[in-house]
C-alpha cells in the first residue's frame, strides 16, 4: 500500500520507543525526525502507573528523548474523563500506582475502600490480596467497575511480565462481573487522543508493537495503523493476524516521515 503523508502520529511507548529499562533506539530517532517535521504526536500509552510528567522526565532522563508532557496521554487521563462523564459520584478506590492514584485524586475524587462509586484497577507491581478483597468486595456492593487497559503482558528487559488486564481478568472472575475497559484497543482513550491531536481519524497514523492493543485500537476507530514488529508482536505472526495492519516495519528507521 502507499504511503499517506499522515499529519498527526499517535504512538505507543512500551515495546515502541523502549523495552523496559532498555531504549530502541530507532524510536528515539523517530521521534526526533517527527519533531524535526514539526508533525504533531502524542504518546498514548496504556500504563497507568506514571503520571504525564514523570513519563517525560523519564524519557529526557533515560532515553535522552525530550517532549513535553502535553506530548503524553495516558489511560489515567481517560479514566478521570470518564469518571467525570459518568458522574456516578466523587468516591473511588484503586489498584494501582502513583500515576494513577494521585492523578484521580488530584482530579477531586475521594478514597474509599468500603462503598465507593468507582472502583478503578491498573498495573500494580506491588497488589496484595488484600486489595483485590477489598476491589471485589466493593464491586458486589454496586461500585462501577473501570479497568484502565486490557494489557494482559508488559514488555520488559526481562520478557513479558503480568500487566493490568492480567489483575482485571482476576477481579472479573471473583466478582462475575465485566470491567469496563478505558484503555487501547478501546475507543476512550483513542477518541480523546485524536481529540488533543485536532485533527480526523483519516490524518492520524497509531504507530505501536501490539497487535492486541495499538493496532486494535486503530482498526476498531478507523485510524490507519503502523506495526513494529521490536516488541510485543513478532515479525512471524503477522501473516496469521486476523485483520493486518495498514503498514508493517521492523524497525521505525524504516517508516519515511514527510
């Protein structure tokens, strides 16, 4: 297929621009050729466990890459605009971390570990069973029951370890109760993202690893999608997936930026 010449980017983080402690190099490259086009990007990320912030210094700080956070969306940030949307009430409790705790909390909504409205669940590298008690026993009051992503895996440098839809999928059998999912291949966060781009679907490219998750998140809203195949998806899988990508790369220094 031929190349569009796309106005906006949405790209992933995890697998994409670094695998765990480890850069990629072509994804710092990339995104320096998008800056240098001075082309819009946002990076849309399912990890909830950092704040927009911390997610830059991170990459200024480990990766040598230089954005602003207003340049980072994460599936906290579609959580709370949901939260809001629903308006079911000001209380929540969560599992998860820093990123996505504090954020919900900066946002006026209160913890509660008994009755809350909300009962949130992201990546959490530190849950106890305790937690899920609590989440599960929450949700079978009546709370609303929200899973930031769908993420069964994350990348690391140490292989792919337990990710935020690994903790949902255990409270979704506790309980016998579907979460409903904000982050991608979900249309939450992509909708607001495209959103924060202002642009359309049809100018917009979703560059990620994860077939299960960015290009899903693509194909679902009619956004043309970019696989590289350095991280979750591998290179020999592509011809069995179900619906292709748009565009294949094994690496980002193989993607032309215009």
């Amino acid at each position: 297929m031929k190349k569009k010449d796309y106005q906006g980017y949405l790209v992933d983080l995890d697998g994409t621009i670094y695998l765990g402690k480890e850069g990629i190099p072509a994804g710092k490259r990339f995104v320096e050729r998008l800056q240098a086009a001075q082309k819009p990007f946002l990076f849309v990320t399912n990890n909830t466990t950092k704040s927009p912030q911390t997610v830059a210094d991170r990459l200024a700080n480990e990766f040598d890459i230089h954005v602003a956070a207003e340049n980072v969306y994460t599936a906290t940030l579609a959580t709370i605009d949901l939260m809001k949307a629903k308006n079911l009430g000001d209380t929540f409790f969560a599992i998860g971390e820093a990123g996505l705790l504090d954020l919900i909390k900066a946002a006026g909504f209160k913890w509660n570990e008994v009755d809350p409205a909300y009962v949130v669940v992201g990546l959490d590298t530190k849950v106890t069973y305790e937690k899920f008690a609590l989440a599960t026993l929450a949700i079978q009051k009546g709370a609303y029951f929200i899973g930031t992503n769908p993420d069964k895996n994350i990348p690391t440098e140490r292989g792919l370890l337990p990710s935020a839809g690994a903790l949902v999928s255990f409270l979704e059998t506790a309980t016998q109760e579907a979460a409903f999912y904000i982050g991608k291949p979900n249309a939450p966060i992509m909708e607001k993202a495209v959103e924060r781009l202002r642009l359309k679907k049809s100018e917009v490219l979703m560059v990620g690893d994860n077939y299960e998750t960015d290009i899903l998140a693509g194909i679902n809203n009619g956004i043309d999608t970019l696989l590289v195949t350095s991280g979750f998806t591998a290179k020999e899988d592509v011809p069995q997936l179900p619906v292709a990508p748009t565009y294949v790369v094994d690496s980002l220094d193989d993607w032309p930026i215009e």
